[in-house]
C-alpha cells in the first residue's frame, strides 16, 4: 500500500496489516510525518480490549493494488500500519477469511455502487 497527504502528490509505500476488527486505519506517527500528513486534534477510540485511548485523526490518501481513495486515519505513537473497514470498504477490498488474502472487487462493481 502506499499512503499520502491530501497535499502531496508523492507517496511513502509500506506493508500493512488488515485488522478485521479496526473501524478506521491506524498509522504510525513516524510515517505520517513521513508522508506529510498533518494531525488532527486528538480524538478518544475504543480499543480491541475494550479501554480507550486518545489519538490524532487525520485525512490521508491510501492507494492499494492501482486504486486510490481518501481516508481518515488515526496515528499512533508507534507499531504497524493497521488498515481498518472504512479504508478496505472506500478501496472496494474485503477479507476472504478461508484463504486469509485481500481480495479487490472489480473495478466496474466500484463504479456503479
């Protein structure tokens, strides 16, 4: 995947992880500042394990396998590049979960939505 400012035409490419369970895509701090993506004021998420924590929101482009779309990411202080529903669903991506692959809807399928 590779991710960008919604300033910017240059992107910074990276591996990610999907996690199923993630509403919104979470990126390190050191990438988005990377990438040139600026913060956002803080907001509260509910973690995986049912606490809270604070973190920026911000707009950001993600492009995956040639296709490109605006998404609001949350940045973390550290860790991996979690890509969350509302990014895979923006890209028209879903999780076959038997394979454990990515797997992109057909671009025609994305256009008539």
């Amino acid at each position: 995947m590779a991710i960008r400012s919604i300033r910017r035409r240059r992107a910074v490419r990276r591996d990610a992880l999907v996690d199923t369970g993630a509403s919104l895509t979470v990126i390190p701090r050191e990438l988005a500042r990377r990438a040139g993506i600026i913060p956002g004021g803080p907001v509260r998420v509910r973690l995986a394990g049912g606490g809270t924590a604070r973190m920026a929101a911000a707009s950001a482009f993600i492009k995956l396998d040639g296709r490109e779309a605006p998404c609001t990411v949350l940045i973390a202080s550290g860790g991996d590049i979690l890509l969350g529903a509302e990014t895979l669903e923006l890209l028209g991506a879903s999780v076959d979960l038997k394979r454990r692959r990515l797997r992109l809807a057909p671009k025609l399928a994305l256009m008539a939505a």
